[in-house]
C-alpha cells in the first residue's frame, strides 16, 4: 500500500483540476487566439499562472484504485500490475487467463 498522505494529495489535485478546468481552459483560449491585442493575451497569462499549480492536469499521478501505488500502472484497467496480479490469481477479474508453467 502507498502512504495515505500521498493518495489524498493526490485526490485534492484531482478535485482542483476539475475545479479549475473550465477557467483554465478560457484563458488559454484567449492567450492561444493571434487575433486578440497582446495587452489582453498577456493580461490571461498573468491570470493564468495566478492559479493554483495544483490545477493543473499535469500534476496528477496516475495511481493503482486498489492499492495506490504510482509505478507500473496500466491505465486501461485503472491499477498496477502487482494488483492485476493478485486479483487474477484469486480469479476475480472476468476473461483473465493465467498462465503458469
């Protein structure tokens, strides 16, 4: 198991990315848009990295939803392989085949 702390502050990330996301968005909009004075483009970036840091997508840690852990992580399934592993050898995810030699 990963250390609790690290799993909460990682979910409080998430929960200001999804805060935050709409706003993020709207800025980089109008700092993207060649069209708009630089006064104003300049004027969305200072509004921009006045936000949280932690708003930013690029904060999150992917992470296992069983166990927590932030290496070896298969995004498709949503855990770590350790997990996978465990949880096929206890027959509990459907269609998995294990092999054994």
């Amino acid at each position: 198991m990963a250390k609790v702390s690290a799993v909460e502050k990682n979910k409080k990330r998430q929960k200001l990315v999804d805060q935050y996301a709409e706003k993020r968005a709207a800025l980089k909009a109008i700092i993207k848009d060649q069209d708009k004075p630089i006064e104003e483009r300049f004027k969305a970036q200072l509004q921009l990295s006045a936000l949280p840091r932690n708003s930013s997508k690029t904060r999150i840690r992917n992470r296992c939803d069983v166990t927590g852990r932030p290496r070896a992580y298969y995004r498709k399934l949503k855990m770590s392989r350790i997990a996978l592993r465990e949880l096929g050898n206890n027959g509990q995810i459907p269609g998995l085949v294990k092999s054994s030699w």
